[in-house]
C-alpha cells in the first residue's frame, strides 16, 4: 500500500490537476472512439446510396426502315447524299458506289423487302435507272415509287428493276414520251409504233391511253415498259405509266423503267 500512496497526490490542489486531466483524456478517448464507430457504420450506408443511385442500362433505339428519296440533285438514303453525275454530265463513279454502299447498309430492310421510293418530279430519269439497278442487287421483294402526278392516276405504282424482270410476253407494250412532247406506242418485238402529237400542255396521255387500251386487248401482258428521250424529267414518265395502268380494262398492273432511250418501232433488248 506505501507504493500506491506515493503516487497519490499530495495536496488537494494537485489531485484536482490530475483529476482534470484524467476527464480529459477520457473524454478524448470516448470521441476518438464515437468517431470511429460513426465511420464505420456510414460507410455501409454510402456504398449503399452510390449503388442505389447507379443508372440502369437504356435499351438500344430500335433502328428503323430508311427513307429513300431521289431528287434534282440525286439520291438520299436515310440522309446520305450520292452524287452520281459529275459536272461534266458522265458518270460519277466514287457517288455511285457511295450508293450502293449506303444501300447495302440498311440491307436487313430492304433485302427481300417491300420498298417504297420518293421520287421527285424534275428528278432526271437516268438518276431513277442507277438506282433502280443498285436496289436489284438486294433482291427487293416489291419496289413502289411514289410520285405527285395527276388525280386520275395513281400516286404510287410498282416498277420492277430491269435486272429482275422475268422474261416478259413479246407482246408486252413499251411506251416512250418523244423529243417533241409525243408519244409513241410499240410492242416488245417491235412493229408499228402507234403515235400522238403533244397535247396543250405536253404529252396528250387521253389519246395515248385510248391507244394503249386498244393494243393491250391483244395481249394478256401485266407488264408495260416506259423510257423518254433525253431531256424528258421524271413526271412525265411516271405519267406516262400512271395512264397504262389507272386503264383497268388494259390489265397493266406494273412498270419497268428501260435502261436506256429506246425508238419506237424498234425490238427492245433486255
């Protein structure tokens, strides 16, 4: 017991010293130890909230069929330009692989697909072949252009690709809009090409009709062929085939688009 009494204080002063400085060093503890047991207990609840408040993963968009638009100045396939002639009027090589490159991206829509194409009516006729034959190489189950035309004819008619064109009857009518605003009828095989002057304001097509009904009588053929002379836009094409087939008794249901001019009277080649 001496030991311990030694170190007792010896005064009353001096164990009031001590006393405050044990409370202090308690307390001190008792903090640093509440602190601790703080940390530890929010940290589970932090990970907790930065988990909770993690984004979940979006859905990708659903892609959808691309639109197809030909134009005065080319075509645009989901918004991608081509330019397929050069300023000299030939060919653009590097735009006409552009197209079919953009085309054979939206492959999953197109291959083995209904399509429906955009046509304006100043576009030029050969834009309408270039792109017609890129298609063809998708296999299309069903090609439909759609064009602004007359009331009394359809806004939008089926043409089949030249590439993929059954063998069609001999007697199949071909149709051309001349130089001069006529018109000229024909068969397939050639013969006698039955021919309209210009109307007041173009091709007179109530004529040409009549003559296409007439002919058509003589052959049971769904299929009519149109090209133009150089020159000629679009619309006046699509017109043309708008009159052979709005005529129900002629029995036309679809066009082709002839790669190239063609002269009445004369055998087409395909």
């Amino acid at each position: 017991m001496l030991p311990l009494m030694k170190t007792l204080p010896t005064n009353r002063k001096q164990f009031h010293t001590a006393s405050r400085a044990l409370l202090v060093a308690l307390s001190f503890v008792a903090l640093v130890s509440g602190c601790d047991e703080e940390k530890k207990s929010a940290e589970p609840a932090t990970r907790v909230a930065k988990s909770a408040a993690a984004p979940e993963p979006v859905a990708p968009i659903a892609k959808s069929p691309p639109t197809l638009v030909i134009d005065e100045s080319g075509p645009q396939v989901r918004g991608m330009s081509a330019v397929l002639k050069q300023e000299n009027g030939a060919p653009n090589a590097p735009g006409i692989a552009n197209l079919k490159s953009y085309l054979e991206d939206e492959k999953e829509f197109l291959e083995d697909k209904e399509v429906e194409i955009e046509i304006a009516r100043k576009t030029p006729p050969e834009f309408v072949v270039i792109f017609l034959s890129a298609l063809a190489d998708l296999h299309p189950q069903k090609v439909t252009i759609k064009t602004s035309t007359r009331s009394s004819y359809p806004t939008t008619i089926e043409f089949i690709p030249q590439e993929l064109l059954k063998k069609p009857k001999p007697c199949s009518l071909v149709g051309t809009i001349t130089k001069k605003r006529g018109t000229a009828i024909w068969k397939l095989s050639g013969g006698t090409a039955h021919k309209r002057a210009r109307g007041m304001s173009g091709p007179d097509l109530s004529m040409t009709g009549e003559t296409i009904e007439r002919m058509a009588k003589k052959c049971e053929s769904d299929t009519f062929f149109v090209t133009a002379a150089e020159g000629i836009t679009w619309g006046q094409i699509y017109d043309l085939a708008g009159a052979g087939i709005s005529l129900e008794k002629a029995g036309i249901t679809h066009a082709v688009l002839s790669k190239s001019a063609l002269t009445p009277g004369r055998p087409v080649k395909l």
